[in-house]
C-alpha cells in the first residue's frame, strides 16, 4: 500500500484506552492537535483505528494498515475500532494499538 510522500503517520501501544484518551484530550498534546487543521488536509475517511494485543507483542505498520482498511471497509468491530466505537478488550489482551495511518496528508 502506497500513500504518497507527504505522510505523517502516528503508530504506538498504549497500557489502556484511558492512557491513551488522557494524553491525546488532557496533557500538552491537546493544543497541538487542536491546530491540526494548520498542518494537514482534513479527511473524509477514518485515520486513526485502534485494536487490542495480548502483553508483549509488537504490532508492524502493515498490520495497523490492514486494520485501517478493515475499519474503513467494515466498520467499527472487535479488531478494528475508534474511541468513539469502542470494544472492550478479549480476556487475553492487555495492552491498546494505536495507529494513525494515512492520518491527513501534510500541506505543502
């Protein structure tokens, strides 16, 4: 999958969906995603999926691709979700992916 040369893409694990919402919404990062609209095109497709993994395992970029595609192509379920449409996680996983994939492209 291309996506061109001007890409950011955001890829991380998180402990909780709440680790995660409290450094996006309630810590320094929120300004700066607050002037978001500055740097990158607004999209009219999802851009950011979350999904679960069990401790110790490490995503790669191609899987947060697919599950981006899923998202996108399915909707929200238990392997591909958003803070929004969110799943509670399956009793083995501990730990929260987070990528923003084609996650606006960055202006020029």
């Amino acid at each position: 999958m291309i996506h061109g040369d001007h890409l950011l893409i955001d890829f991380s694990v998180w402990e909780s969906r709440d680790a995660l919402w409290n450094y996006v919404y309630r810590s320094a990062h929120l300004p700066v995603i607050q002037r978001r609209r500055e740097w990158f095109h607004r999209m009219s497709t999802p851009y950011l999926v979350m999904w679960w993994i069990e401790e110790g395992v490490i995503p790669t970029l191609e899987e947060g691709l697919e599950r981006l595609e899923r998202l996108r192509a399915e909707g929200p379920g238990p392997q591909a979700f958003t803070f929004r449409d969110f799943y509670e996680p399956p009793s083995a996983a501990v730990s929260v992916a987070a990528s923003r994939p084609p996650a606006a492209e960055v202006r020029k």
